[in-house]
C-alpha cells in the first residue's frame, strides 16, 4: 500500500477541488510512492507531532490543517514551520493536509460538529459555487448514445437526486480535413456535412480529468469539437456549514451550558441573550464570523462557530444567538471523523489518533 493509495481514498470524501482558492491542501511533503508503515491522524502537524509519529512509526501524517500555508523560501529551522518540515522530512514522514477541502464536505467538518451535537435534518449553510462544470460536444447522431452512456459511466450528468440528465440538440455538423488528417467519416480535402447531436452534459469539477478520458475515448472523430464552461450554479451538497435542528427546543442559557459541555470546551463567547427558545442551529468549524448573516438569513437561532471579534457580535442584532466555541474545540472531533472513515478501509496497518493536544490557546 502506497501514500496515493490513502490519498485518493481521502480525496473520495473531500476532493482538492473541494479547497478554497487561498488553501494550500494535498501532499505537503513527501513522496506518493512511498510504502506505507502507518497513519498518524492530527489535527495540526508541530515538532511534537512528528515525534509522536517516529515514536509510533507511522511515515504519514494526515492533518485536517496545512503546516505550509504561504509558500516557504527558506528551510532553516528559524520558526516552527521550518523545523517541522525539516523534522519529517530528515525522517521520512510525508505530510497530507484537508483542511477547506474536508470543510466544503458534506460529511465533512461541520457534519461531524451536527453530529457531536446531535442535529437533525441538517443541509449545506454556504452551498458552494464554481464546482458545477459544463461539457459540451458534438457528434454523429448515429453515435450520441454511446458517447452520453460512456460520460455517464464517468460521472456526467447528475444534477441533485436525478442522474443521467443531459440536453441534446440535433443538427448538421460541417468539417474538411487537410492533407495531414485522417477522417473517420469523409474525405480529406472535402467538405464534409454530418448529422450531429450537440450533448450537453454537466459534471462536478473533481471529475473533470475522468470525463475528458471518456470523451476522447469513446468519441468516433479524429478531433473531438467540445467546451467546457465552470458555472455560477450553487451545489446543494457542498459548501462551509451546515444547518439543522435540535430534537428539542431548549433555553438560551441551557443551550450554552449543552454546548459548552458537549464540545468539551472551557469556555463560550456569546453575544446578548434575546430569550427566544434554541431550536435551529447552524455550526462552521474553525474561524466562521464571515457566515453569521447566512446564518441569519437561513432562520437559525443560534450559530456555533469560532473567531469572532468585538464588533462581530454586534451582527446578532437580537435576532440570533452567536456562540464563540474557540477555534480547536470547534475542529477537534475531525480527528475522529478521518479515523474513523480510515480505518472502514484499511485493515493491514494502523490508523491512529494523534493522543497530543494541539490547542495553541489556554484559560485561567
């Protein structure tokens, strides 16, 4: 079993493409090829970190953030991110980090916060834009069925609980070919009129590699005529947080008491009480102040995130309670999440939880 192996299993929950534009997500350091011993599972990677792994003899970390964040231009161990990439790599151990790709998840980090804080009929807070691609191509009308069948297979054509799904356009195609080409249908050096259908066909963007295979390989034509377009289309089922409701509705103070004591956290930051009862509930893991008027907008009562600043709580405006949880607290189960999904697959080594605690933050 190699790293890529691991990697494209991961990428199955919360595909690179998945990341937010200023995210640096994927094999931080390190090698695909390499031969897994075993997994150390961790929410942040620091010296401690890798120790933890060389002790345990894991040669991969998987980390939900990214230890290299901006790019590096120097490798000489005068900060911690220097010394810890220096560390796994003198060792040997590789790097993976999710980060905003396992946020945009559906049953990624805020799936896992509903979950903890048992929340039901959840759905996407932030569904994501620019994830929804459009293919658009021509071919002989007398070969449209086995092309539309091929992306399918690829994984064209799904548009929310409905797969399948295409648009097609009959019409007349024209073409002549040069001295150089070698036409399946026609002469070189004449013009050519064919019977064509114009399928157009949509696709997540993670796909998209897989679906121009298909293409070129089930397309009769010497050279295949298509355009690919990125929508402004929302996907339902990606996006930053997630929306849901208690099973029971409780006070404001009991709310902050069940939160405070299910995400296992010293302390709540919260904006004024407005007495109304705690029944919908919108979480986004990790720094999520930029959310609080989606969160609004979505009717929710109360918005458990973390980050907030002074003047941020100001947006509750009485009509939603904002819930502070800390930054580590709000993230912390999503070890849990990667093992757990790990370990599903992977018998034949180990996948472990990082024992180590890596909150930066401490209370008095």
């Amino acid at each position: 079993m190699i790293i890529k192996d691991i990697t494209n299993y991961i990428e199955e929950l919360a595909p690179l493409s998945y990341a937010e534009d200023f995210d640096n997500v994927g094999l931080l350091v390190g090698n695909y090829q390499t031969e897994i011993t075993n997994i150390l599972v961790t929410l942040d990677t620091l010296e401690e970190t890798v120790d933890e792994a060389i002790a345990k003899n894991c040669n991969l970390i998987i980390s939900f953030h990214p230890i290299i964040f901006g790019g590096l231009k120097k490798l000489n161990g005068n900060s911690y991110v220097e010394r810890t990439v220096l560390k796994a790599i003198k060792n040997d151990i590789a790097i993976y980090a999710t980060h905003t790709a396992l946020d945009n998840s559906k049953n990624g980090v805020s799936a896992k916060m509903s979950e903890v804080l048992g929340l039901e009929n959840t759905k996407i807070l932030i569904p994501k834009k620019g994830i929804i691609k459009k293919l658009t191509t021509f071919v002989p009308s007398t070969k449209a069925a086995d092309l539309r069948n091929s992306l399918f297979e690829a994984g064209a054509g799904n548009i929310g609980n409905y797969d399948q799904c295409s648009f097609n356009i009959e019409g007349r195609g024209t073409y002549r070919g040069n001295e150089n080409s070698n036409p399946v249908i026609g002469e070189k050096g004449k013009i050519h009129t064919e019977k064509e259908t114009r399928i157009s066909i949509v696709f997540e963007s993670k796909n998209e590699a897989k679906i121009l295979k298909s293409l070129h390989d089930n397309h009769p034509y010497e050279e295949v005529a298509y355009e690919i377009i990125t929508t402004e289309n929302i996907h339902q089922n990606i996006g930053m947080g997630m929306i849901g409701e208690l099973p029971t509705a409780m006070e404001e103070k009991e709310f902050l008491l069940f939160l405070k004591q299910t995400m296992n956290t010293e302390c709540v930051r919260y904006s004024e009480l407005i007495h109304n009862k705690i029944k919908k509930v919108a979480v986004l893991g990790g720094s999520g102040s930029f959310a609080i008027s989606n969160a609004i907008r979505a009717g929710a009562d109360a918005y458990v995130s973390a980050d907030f600043k002074y003047h941020e709580f100001f947006k509750a405006e009485n009509s939603i309670l904002l819930a502070d949880i800390g930054h580590y607290e709000s993230e912390q189960f999503t070890k849990n999440l990667l093992v757990d999904y790990l370990t599903k697959k992977f018998t034949n080594f180990a996948v472990i939880l990082s024992e180590k605690s890596t909150n930066p933050i401490y209370y008095i």
